[in-house]
C-alpha cells in the first residue's frame, strides 16, 4: 500500500483527546490513529450510500425477479 504524506489542521481539544488514545496504547502514534479514524469514517459513509440504494429496490419486484422459473432447462450444460 503506497502512503502519503499530508498536512491537517486539527482543533487543538480533539488532538488532546487522540494523545491520550496513544498514550493509553490504544494506538502507536497520531498517523495511525487518524488513518484509522478517517477509514472508518469512509467506511461508514460508503455503507450508508449502499444501504440508500438498496433502499430504492421494490421488494416484491424483486421476489418476483427471484421466484421466477429462467429457463435453467434451456441452459447449456457445462
């Protein structure tokens, strides 16, 4: 995984609060913890966005789609 290096501006507060995860050893340094915190963040967003759109499926279109026989005799066999 190729990393780069970047400058961020953090409320002083919040930083306090990430130093001490570090020095409680919950992480080895203040890179880590905020690539893991801006992981999880992208994370949560990205699953959110797919919980959107399988909100916009019509259920019963759908089973229907499922239920329905696709010919799986007319399929080649392999």
């Amino acid at each position: 995984m190729t990393v780069h290096k970047i400058a961020i501006t953090i409320d002083e507060s919040l930083l306090k609060r990430v130093d001490r995860l570090i020095s409680e050893k919950r992480f080895p340094n203040r890179s880590r913890a905020i690539q893991e915190a801006v992981r999880e963040k992208v994370e949560r967003i990205e699953s959110n966005r797919l919980a959107r759109e399988l909100a916009k499926l019509d259920l019963a279109f759908e089973q229907k789609l499922a239920d329905e026989d696709m010919g799986a005799s007319e399929w080649p066999e392999y």
